[in-house]
C-alpha cells in the first residue's frame, strides 16, 4: 500500500512538471504573426530576406546539432538539457525583440534550431523516471499539453493582435515572461538515475528476457509490466545497479541497434516515407506564412491564419483515434501512405494557385490533418516490434534523415545562394514532392494489398501483426 502510493506519488510529481514546464514553453503568442512583424516597421525586413536568407538557418542549424544533442542529453541525463531547451527559448526570444539586422535574425534562427533539437529531451525524460506501465499515460499528458500551449499561444495572440491590446514588442516581452515561468520550473526536475545508453541498468534480468517483457507488454496492449503473483515485480530480476557506458561502447552500441532495427524491410519502407513526409511537412509549415503574405490577393487579413492553424489542430485527435481504429495496416497501411499523400498533394496544389485567401487556409487544415493522421499510423507500425530504447533511436534516425532531405531542398530550392525562388515556385516544388512520394507508396500499396489478399499457391498466409490500440 505505501509502495504503492509512494510510486503514484514520484510518477505524478515529474510528470506535473513536465506538464507545466511544456505548456509554458510552448505558449509563443508572436508566432502567427512573425511574418508581419519581421517585413513591417519593427524590423523592416523584405519577405526575400525572410524567405531566402534568414528562414534557412533554422534548417541548417537544426540538422547539425541533433546528433550531439541526442547524445548530450544521454549522457546529461535529460534534465539538464530540457533547462538549456529554456536558456536557448529565451535567448531566441530576445533577440527578436532587441535586434533587428539579418545576421541578428539568422543567429535567432540558429538558436531557436538547438531549441526544437531539444525537444528530444523533453520527451524522452518522462521514459526515465517512471515505470513502463505510466508511459502511455505520461506520453498523452506531456504531449497534449503542448499542443495546448500552442492552441493557448495562437488565440491568446490573436485577441492581442486584433483588439490592439498589445504591440509585437509588448507581445515579445510578454513571452518571456511565460518562458521565464518555464525555466523556473524546469530547475526542479529531478535528476533521472538511469538513462538509454550511458547510464544503464544492470542486474539479473537479461538482455534477451528484458526485450521479451518489453515487447510481451506492448503486445498486451500498452505497456503493463509482467507482475509475479502478488502484483509486485519479481524482486530477484530487479536487483540492479547502474552503469556508465563509455562513448565509444554507447557508439558502436547505437550502430549495433541501428543495423537491426533497419534490417527489417517493411520498418524500412514506412521509415522513408517518415523521412520523406515530415521533409515536406516541415518545409510547408515553415514557408506557408510567407506564402500567404506573399501570393495572395485578398481581402482579408493575414492575421486569421491562427483560426486555420486552430482547425489544423484537431488533426491531432484524428491522428490519435487511428490508435483505435481496427485495420490491417500491415495490408493497407502502405496504400493509406499513398492514397493520403496523393490527397497532401491535392492541397498543396489548391493552396499554391488558388486567390481565394480561405480556399488556401482550408488546403492547409487538410494538408496538416492528414499528416497527423499518417505519422501516427506510421509510429503504430514501427513502434509494434521495437522496444523503448529502439523506438526512440529509430525515431530519432528517421527525423535525422528528414532534416538531411529537408537541408539538401532548403540549399537548392530556397536558399539565396542556390535558385533562391519565389514563395509560388517554391510551393510548386513541394506539391509535386509530395505528389512523388503519392505515386512511390500507390504503386507499393497495391503489391503489398493484392499479394496479401492472394499469396501465392503453396505459400502460407503472412502472420498478422497485433493491432495497437492504444498511444506507446
């Protein structure tokens, strides 16, 4: 009883932090808006500098840091980390209130690329410090309250906005204010004991019987642990000590993991096609402000982004009932890959050449629905065979491999230095990218479907894999 209660109480205590620390962080009012404030009187900057030479960075500065961030945050034990996220969140913040010259906003971007980097840490320490059983539930609070503090963020700026209650600088001021809350929370974390590779546990229990719990549990449908009989874990397999792994045994440990993980073909596939979307994704979510400010003739003001941004967000409880949803994905979820991207394509070609301000923003709440909705899927599918650790490395390879396609499009498509283009070709150019990977996973889909629904003569039917019902 006591025990009990003793482990309610250490699992609600970080996870409430946790909580309180992303809603803080995340709550950016200035946001929809930036465009507005970087090309208007504040900053006077052009949408070509904006788009071409300052918006870049990001990307760059993204992809260079994430491998050593990703093992910093290892080998810091995580808390550490999500305070620097906060330190890094309120440098970028000043910046863009108290300068105002390109390489100013370039270093804004720089920073705020270790910030999302970051972001690893922040969902990844929960995994820490609490029992296996809490992480389904630990992972819904953490994440949902994110994305309140976005929702929170966009309305609370759009109100400010458009009653003239505020100025951007005042907005900007208020932001770090919110993020101050956030760094002041983030000191009283506590430290986790054990991490993925560095600092591991070690005790009776091997390697081998510690992947089969593991799995055994997420194929019970959601992570309860194997109890002896009385509902107390086996004491004699939790006999453990820490130990610290050196770099070089973490590193050829992270290969060793990588290979098999990958040496699966069908994880292999719905890996692309997470690289290849989330690429795509992100390009199109961080250009489509200066595509509204830039290719459209309207009537009304860019500032209702934040209502379509708003809309875009319920595609996350889309994504999360796909969780419940009894498909086989195995057969048809290559085909969804296709069919739905094909229908991201559709969008983005609607938002590219339509003059109808609202038709555009209604593109994009599909565009952003259906990509929520399909990540998901794919986190299902890979998530099925993997344990925690291999699920947060494949994960973490497979963002690495969207922000190195993501870098080499931002260096030929947007940069200055490259073809530099206008906000319309670029979108040209994503459209048809997405229209590329519909036509890719089409073609996929209808093999894997047509073969599973009639195998070949003399060969048995292929196992169906379990279901997940559930958020991991």
């Amino acid at each position: 009883g006591d025990c009990c209660r003793a482990s309610l109480t250490y699992w609600k205590y970080p996870t409430i932090l946790l909580c309180i620390y992303g809603f803080f962080s995340t709550v950016k009012p200035l946001e929809p808006f930036l465009i507005p404030f970087l090309t208007g009187p504040d900053k006077n900057l052009t949408t070509e500098q904006v788009n071409n030479q300052i918006f870049p960075v990001w990307t760059y500065s993204y992809l260079s840091v994430l491998v050593p961030v990703f093992l910093l945050t290892d080998w810091l034990r995580y808390m550490p980390v999500v305070v620097f996220q906060c330190v890094m969140l309120f440098i970028t913040t000043a910046l863009l209130l108290w300068t105002a010259s390109v390489p100013a906003m370039q270093a804004t971007q720089f920073f705020y690329g270790v910030v999302t980097a970051s972001d690893i840490a922040y969902f990844s320490y929960i995994y820490s410090v609490i029992d296996l059983k809490r992480y389904r539930k630990a992972t819904s609070y953490s994440r949902s309250v994110q994305l309140l503090g976005y929702t929170v963020g966009s309305v609370l700026g759009q109100l400010l906005v458009s009653f003239d209650l505020m100025s951007y600088n005042n907005i900007l001021v208020f932001t770090l204010v919110l993020t101050a809350i956030a760094l002041l929370t983030s000191f009283f974390l506590p430290v986790p004991q054990k991490s993925m590779f560095f600092h591991q546990r070690r005790g009776r229990q091997t390697a081998a019987e510690q992947s089969n719990t593991i799995n055994a549990s997420l194929e019970n449908g959601g992570g309860e642990m194997v109890e002896s009989g009385e509902g107390e874990p086996d004491a004699e397999k939790l006999e453990e000590s820490i130990v610290t792994q050196s770099c070089g045994q973490v590193l050829l440990q992270l290969w060793r993991d990588f290979r098999h993980c990958y040496s699966s073909r069908q994880l292999l596939y719905w890996s692309v096609w997470w690289a290849m979307a989330t690429c795509g994704y992100n390009q199109t979510v961080n250009y489509v402000q200066v595509s509204y400010e830039g290719s459209i003739n309207k009537n009304v003001s860019c500032k209702s982004i934040t209502a379509a941004i708003q809309i875009a967000t319920g595609g996350a409880a889309t994504a999360y009932g796909i969780g419940f949803t009894e498909v086989r994905w195995e057969q048809w979820g290559e085909l969804a890959l296709g069919g739905f991207s094909g229908l991201s394509a559709a969008s983005l070609f609607l938002m590219t050449f339509t003059g109808n301000i609202w038709v555009c923003y209604s593109g994009y709440v599909v565009f952003k629905s259906l990509y929520m909705m399909l990540i998901t899927i794919a986190m299902y599918q890979i998530a099925a065979d993997l344990s925690m650790e291999r699920y947060a490395l494949v994960f973490g390879a497979n963002t690495f491999g969207a922000l190195a396609l993501q870098t080499i499009i931002t260096s030929v498509v947007v940069d200055s230095r490259g073809l530099g283009l206008a906000i319309i070709p670029q979108f040209t150019v994503y459209s048809s990218y997405f229209l590329v990977i519909s036509v890719v996973f089409l073609l996929r889909g209808l093999f894997i479907a047509t073969d599973l629904a009639w195998p070949k003569a003399g060969n048995p039917p292929p196992e169906r894999h379990n279901v997940i019902s559930s958020v991991t």
